[in-house]
C-alpha cells in the first residue's frame, strides 16, 4: 500500500469513541514532543497520582477501625458507614461531574480536585485530636471521606477523557497501565500506612499524602494542554442510560459486579478486630488484607488469555462460585488452629474471583446493551455505557458491602474489645458475630449467582464449557464480539487499535484485548474504505 493510500485510510475500529476526526483535524494541540521520548511524563503523572489516591483511601484499614472504636467510642456499624461514605460520594458526584468539566475544563477539574484530595487527607489525619468528642469525630470522619471520593471520581473521570486523547491507538494499553496503577495503590496502603502510623504517629500518613498531592499540582499544570487547545467531542444526545435497567440481564450482570466489590469490601470495617482474635496485631492484619490485591494482580494478565477458550457469561458466574467459596473459608467454621489458615485461603480465593469478574464485565455489559439501545447514534457508545455502568456498580458494592458488613457485625455481637489480653468467651463471641456475618454475605452472593446463572445467560456459558470438557472440541468463544461499527464499513469513523494491520484482508485477534475478536478471524476490508 502506498503512502498516500496510507493517509487517506479510513480507521477500522474504536470501542471507546472521543473525538469525531474533523474534532481531531481541527484540534490545535501537538503530543509529537512526547514521542519517542522513554517516559512520558503525562503518564507519569497520571500514574504516580492514581496511585496515591488510592492508597490515601485504603491505607486508613489497618488503624482508623481501632482508633474509632476504642478511643471515640464508634460502633462497627458508624464505622461502616466511615468506609462506605467515600464511595457514595463518587457516586452522587458521577452524575454532575460531565457540566463541571464543560465549565471549568478538565486541567483546572484536575487541579480542584489535587487540592480538595490534599485538604480532606488534613483532615482525616487531625481526628486523632478529637476522639473526646464522638459526634465531632464522627462527622469529620464522614465529611472527609464524602469529599475524599468525590475529588477521585472527579480525577478518575478526568484522566479518562485525557487517555484517548494523548494515546489514540494505545487507549487499553495505557489504561491497563493506570488500571495497574490502582490495584498497587489498593495493595501497599494498608501497609504504608500502618508502617508510617507505627513509626511517627497516626496523623503522619495524611500529612504525607496532602504534601504529595499539593506538589502533584505542578507536573500537572506544566504536562497537560490548555483546554482551549483541544476540541471535545459533544454528543448531539446524552446516553441513554436509564434504557439500560429496562434488561433483565444488565441488572443481573450489575448485581454479579455489585456482590463480588462487596465481598472484598463487606469485612474491611471488623477485619483487623478478627484478627486480634488470633493475637495478631493492626500491622500484621494490614499485610494479610493485601492477600487479595496481591492475587487479583497476578491473574489480570491471565484471565485475557482464559477468555479466549471460554465464554464472558461462564466466567462471571464462575467469579460469583469462588468469591461464594472463598467467603465461607473465611468464617471458623472448625477446628481452633485451622481457622487463621481458612481465612487465608479465603482471601486469596476473593482475590481471584475479582479478575475473573472484573476484565469481561464491560465487553459483556456492552452485549447485553445492544438489543436495547437500539438508536443508530449510540451504536459507537455501547462501551461507554458499559464503562458507566460498571463504574456505578462497583461503586455501590463498595458503598452497600462495608455498611452492610458493620451493621450484620455489630448486630451479631461482634463489637467487643479483643487488644491487650481478652477472654476467651469475648474471643468466642467475635469469632461467631464474625461466623454470622460471612454467612449473610454468603447468601447475598449465592442468590446473585443464581439470579445470574438463570437470566443472565450464566447456564450457556456453563454449558459450553462442560460440552468442550466432555468432547475435547474447542467451541468459539464469543471474546470481543464488535458492537460498534462492522469492520467492514467504510463509513467507519473510529481510530485503529493498537495491533490491527490494514490491507485488503486483515486478521484481528489481540490476546490482550477483550473488545476484539477472535483469533485468526478474517475480513475483506473493501477498497473504496482504503
């Protein structure tokens, strides 16, 4: 192909649409100084910020139970609410975020938020200075998580219309990368803030972080374009999103997103309390809340690979099995010396069952979405409803799992002092509120799972898989159906991925995206779309 075929090419294919190409054409800002660069410093900062953002949300696991339950006098239920307010406050601020931006433009978004982050972590590290007070301590608790989730949602939302944007043909690549970013800030929080709180003090961890989010300002200001460089794409239409809740299967499939945030979120409130059943201390309980982290982050790299065999349905419904599995080995349910390895264990099963959840939920969202939003305007849009939807969902497992997880807790009679040296009937009686609690966790995740399996074409995927066991015959997966716009249409307006190849005949099939199709599959591209 020459080169000025090349340049009158028309793309094949985008599973995230942003901007129109006369958007792009007529689009005065110039990334050419990044390229070829090793570093690119606007990912840089994206990560290293991403980061920190969410090990100032976990990192209060570890310590902030035990201060608020034995200094201020909080209840496991009121310290539930601490953990789930911060989701609801992404939540609620989701749905007005899109005018903020359109006003004030997505740099100075950014910035607002690195200073609300900065202020809330303030906050949240002077409580220690009113543990005399419960009601004061209590509703700065609330306060500063309410607005600690809003300012993330207002980042991630940012950072995830600037992706696109810098990195047309890298969009999954370079969101995998901050995806990664996330898990790791998840992971070592608990563990930051423990090692810091034990060495300097309770309030040192948030100070730390507000200092780095303040000097977080600067790349930001420096790396990122003016907005008035850049033309967005306007949507003629808001996305239909409510047409959404209209499918048995998209509730379904929210439900399946919803149980299996929640089960890694439902303990975070009595956790460290177990643990000290064991005579194990808030540091060593911070490293063993990593363990899901930890395997969630091995197998992200696996689970692309698995999809290819398998289909999306049979893996989140297998997801919903072994985070059902892994729960129940959390609770005691044997022997004395046993119970501290099952809870292990059980954690290590709720980190796998995440990435089998997690990396087919929006390919299977946008599936499901298709039948119903049915408007030729938004046939490139499934995705971005699918992206929405999943956010929202793991959203409310994170608001609904610790609230609901401190109040069934304390409502079993799990609200007992276990440091320093307690009896063995105040051991008994946590080990069994903490018994009580897996088990109503268990059942909500059981009836998702059937809820799923039923209406959410679960029993296909199972189905496929015990025919391809019992033949030995590999059956297509259905990985990446296109629910745009055909490969084949030269009306197509979308950017090319990362690893598609254009020629009269081009064979698709990245092992590391999802959106695309399978393996080896061929299509005839017609010449007048070259």
């Amino acid at each position: 192909m020459s080169s000025d075929q090349q340049g009158d090419q028309k793309p094949l294919m985008q599973p995230f649409s942003v901007l129109e190409p006369e958007d792009k054409k007529a689009s005065a800002y110039d990334s050419s100084k990044y390229e070829g660069k090793c570093v690119d410093p606007r990912l840089m900062t994206f990560c290293i910020t991403n980061f920190v953002i969410n090990v100032g949300i976990s990192q209060i696991a570890p310590f902030y139970p035990g201060l608020a339950a034995d200094k201020a006098g909080l209840t496991y239920s009121q310290i539930g609410l601490v953990f789930s307010i911060n989701p609801l406050g992404s939540i609620l601020f989701s749905f007005v975020i899109g005018s903020f931006i359109q006003v004030w433009g997505r740099k100075k978004c950014l910035m607002i938020a690195l200073v609300v982050q900065s202020s809330v972590q303030i906050l949240f590290g002077c409580l220690n200075f009113m543990t005399d007070n419960k009601a004061l301590f209590f509703s700065m608790s609330l306060i500063s998580r309410f607005f600690q989730g809003m300012s993330r949602s207002v980042y991630s939302t940012v950072t995830f219309a600037y992706v696109p944007i810098f990195w047309p043909g890298e969009f999954q690549k370079k969101l995998a990368i901050m995806e990664t970013m996330t898990a790791l800030g998840l992971l070592f929080g608990p563990m930051i803030g423990s090692v810091l709180n034990y060495a300097f003090g309770y309030s040192i961890p948030f100070f730390v972080i507000a200092i780095f989010f303040l000097c977080a300002e600067v790349p930001t200001y420096t790396q990122l374009p003016p907005d008035s460089t850049m033309k967005s794409f306007e949507k003629k239409k808001k996305l239909p999103i409510g047409k959404a809740f209209t499918s048995i299967k998209v509730i379904v499939t929210i439900m399946n997103v919803m149980s299996i945030t929640a089960g890694y979120t439902y303990f975070n409130p009595f956790f460290v309390n177990h643990m000290q059943s064991f005579g194990l201390s808030e540091n060593v309980a911070a490293f063993i809340l990593t363990i899901p982290a930890i395997f969630y982050i091995g197998m992200v790299n696996i689970i692309p690979k698995i999809g290819k065999y398998v289909k999306k349905t049979f893996m989140m419904s297998l997801a919903l099995v072994i985070c059902f599995s892994g729960n129940m080995l959390e609770a005691p349910f044997w022997g004395e010396g046993n119970t501290l390895a099952s809870v292990i264990i059980g954690l290590i099963l709720v980190g796998v069952s995440q990435s089998f959840s997690m990396i087919p939920s929006i390919p299977q969202i946008s599936e499901f979405l298709a039948p119903v939003v049915t408007d030729p305007q938004f046939k490139n849009n499934l995705t971005d409803m699918a992206s929405a939807l999943f956010i929202m969902s793991m959203g409310c497992g994170s608001l609904v799992g610790p609230l609901l997880g401190g109040s069934v807790y304390d409502g079993f009679g799990g609200n007992v002092n276990l440091t320093g040296s307690p009896p063995q009937e105040l051991i008994d009686q946590e080990r069994e509120a903490f018994r009580g609690a897996m088990i109503c966790l268990g059942l909500w995740q059981l009836t998702a799972a059937t809820l799923f399996f039923f209406f959410g074409d679960g029993y296909k995927g199972w189905s496929d898989c015990c025919r391809t066991c019992s033949t030995g015959q590999q059956l297509p997966s259905d990985e990446g159906q296109q629910l745009t716009k055909p490969l084949n249409d030269d009306t197509s307006d979308d950017v090319m991925s990362d690893n598609d190849t254009l020629s009269s005949e081009a064979s698709v099939g990245n092992d590391n995206d999802l959106l695309q199709g399978p393996p080896k599959k061929t299509i005839t591209i017609r010449k007048e779309a070259l």
